[in-house]
C-alpha cells in the first residue's frame, strides 16, 4: 500500500482527498495546507497548517510517506521538494502554470526520485491529449481550435488548454469563464469535407481524485525521473494493445 501526504485543501484538494482516502490501495497519512487561519477539519485524516520548508522537514520525519500529491499552488514544490528528494519521496504535482523555472527545479528533483507534473491529472483529459496529437500527426496541416471553459474565479488560461495549444502547434486558445463550470476542454479539427471534435468535461473535482490514483500507481513502476502523465499512459496503451 502506498503512503501518502496530500498538500493543498481547496476545493480541489477537498475532493482529492476524500477520493484517495477511500482508495484501498492507498493510505492517506495527512494533509497539509499553507492556510494562515487555523481551522478545525472534521475529517477522517490530519489536516494540518504548514507554513515553511522547517516544518515539512518535521512532518516528513513524524509521518513518514512514499507520495507527495500537490493540489496546492505551483511554487509549493519549492517549500518541500528538495527535502522530500532527500527522504526518497515522490513527488505528483497537478498545479496549472508551472514557470520553467519551477518545472527546471522539479526535473532536478527528478534526479533522485520519480517527478510527475501535470496541469490536468483527470484520465479523460490526458486520453484526449494522445487521442488529438494522434490525428494532428496523420493530418498536420488540418485547421485546428482549441477551447476551454472553467468558472468565473478562474483567473487565468487553463494549463490544460496551453499544454494542449502547444502540443497542437495552436497559437490561441479560446477561454470562457462561466458560472461554476468545473471544467471544458474541447480541440476541434476542421477538415475540408469534415469536422473532428474531442470533448472532455470535469463535472466534479472528484475526477482528480480518481486521475491522481491511477497516475500513482503508474509512477509506481518507474525509475527515477521527470514523467508526464500522458507519456505513462501512452505507454500503458501500448502495452495493454500488444496483449490484447
């Protein structure tokens, strides 16, 4: 069984971690949030307030893990990546927006221990992103758009969206904020004679939860290295066709 810490208790981290303490094939030994207010946390696991890189060091030696999951804010990886590189402890981090500064210091990291970052960690989405560079591979020079829509509060451009557009050799990316939209994320080839439209909705945070369970028990077969999420999958695919 897989030992984990969670950091970040937002929405997202809420739901994350009702997932992973459900999951038998993981035991989830804490939470950790940088929330300045302590709280009380009805819940079935330690939710505990970190403030520093120090009190990581403690918590890391008190309740030891084998998995960092990362639902918090990009720079997290800052406070207790090198310390958790020291200790053996992996490291998945689904924030959007990583700097390729912080990204240059997780593939450090990756030098000692599995590094996973990934802005979308949902399955469907990381299935999606193979599926189009697939078609974007036997049709390069098809017209192609890629959209997402999230709620209101949603400041920025989804990473999703970016890393899709990227990928795509997209220049632009169409965003809407609307209401409490979770989470849409759509690529549309247009053909001369046709139309290709991949679709992947959130429709709750529950689907990181469900992402980063199975990204786990993928990272748990890897050496030491940088990984991402849709490479592990591909992979995975591959393996599962050839013996079907």
């Amino acid at each position: 069984m897989m030992r984990v810490g969670l950091v970040g208790f937002g929405r997202a981290g809420r739901a994350v971690a009702s997932i992973l303490n459900a999951d038998p094939r993981l035991d989830l030994k804490w939470v950790a949030h940088r929330n300045h207010h302590q709280r009380q946390f009805a819940e079935a696991f330690p939710v505990l307030n970190i403030r520093s890189a120090q009190d990581y060091e403690i918590l890391f030696q008190n309740h030891p893990v084998d998995y960092i999951v990362d639902f918090s804010s990009p720079d997290s990886m800052l406070d207790y990546g090198t310390i958790a590189a020291a200790l053996g402890i992996n490291i998945l981090s689904a924030n959007s927006n990583h700097t390729e500064e912080q990204l240059d210091f997780a593939r450090q990291l990756a030098d000692k221990i599995v590094v996973m970052c990934s802005p979308n960690i949902t399955v469907g989405i990381n299935f999606l992103m193979i599926v189009a560079k697939a078609l974007h591979q036997i049709a390069p020079n098809v017209d192609i758009a890629v959209l997402e829509e999230h709620f209101k509060e949603k400041p920025d451009v989804s990473g999703t969206a970016k890393r899709l557009a990227h990928e795509l050799n997209v220049s632009d990316v169409t965003s809407l904020r609307l209401g409490g939209v979770v989470g849409h994320h759509q690529v549309v080839f247009g053909f001369p004679y046709q139309t290709v439209r991949f679709i992947h909705d959130s429709i709750s945070r529950e689907a990181f939860g469900t992402g980063a369970a199975y990204a786990l028990t993928l990272m748990e077969k890897q050496t030491p290295g940088f990984y991402r999420f849709d490479e592990l999958m591909r992979k995975e695919i591959a393996h599962l066709m050839q013996a079907a």
